[in-house]
C-alpha cells in the first residue's frame, strides 16, 4: 500500500510505541542501535539517512522538483545538491556495484551492474 508523505504533515513519520514521536535524542538511540545491529561500522546519523534518501532518490531518477517536494526544502538550490552528487555518483564504482539482501537467508550479496553503451 503506498504511502503519501507531505513535508507539511506534522504527524510523526516514526512514531514509538505510544505513537508520539520520537524526541531528537530517542531518534539518535534507535538509529545507533539499528545500524549497530545491520554491522554498519560507519558514524551515522539521523540527517546521514536524511542525505541518503535524497541522493538515491536522485540516484533513481527523481527530478529536482520531486526531490524538494519529498525533502521539503524552501531553496531548490538545496534540492539540486542531490542531482550534482548522484550525477558524480552515478559514474563511479560505487553506482555499478549493489548489495541485495536475500529475503530467504537475511544475508547481503553483490550484484556488479555493467554499464550500458
């Protein structure tokens, strides 16, 4: 079921268990506590999963527009951010190589994407 998000709802897009929102502090906790337990090594953050949606929603093909509608952002300055880093991105080792996760094991894999000519 899809589900449609609007930069002015103010509801709480991760909600605890009473469903209130998370203060700063709990938001930090369960982001530590869930990339701890992914084995992610890397220092992130809250706004580090913020920048990551936005470049693989660019990376993915969303335009400027759509990026700034998602991310609600006033400037469309700061929405192109993401169009320059995918488009850097995009021809690097990095974009050809993808990490699946096989739903039957819950184990990652590589998958090499060879670029098209």
């Amino acid at each position: 079921m899809p589900i449609e998000l609007d930069a002015r709802d103010s509801s709480p897009l991760v909600a605890d268990r009473l469903g209130t929102a998370y203060s700063a502090v709990g938001l930090w906790k369960v982001v530590k506590r869930a990339a701890r337990a992914a084995g992610i090594e890397k220092d992130v953050s809250p706004h580090w999963l913020r920048h990551s949606f936005g470049t693989l929603a660019a990376l993915g093909g969303a335009n400027v527009f759509q990026i700034q509608a998602a991310m609600g952002h006033a400037q469309i300055t700061t929405s192109q951010r993401y169009i320059h880093w995918a488009r850097g991105l995009a021809d690097s080792a990095v974009h050809r190589v993808d990490l699946r996760l096989d739903t039957t094991t819950g184990q990652g894999r590589q998958v090499m994407h060879r670029k098209r000519t």
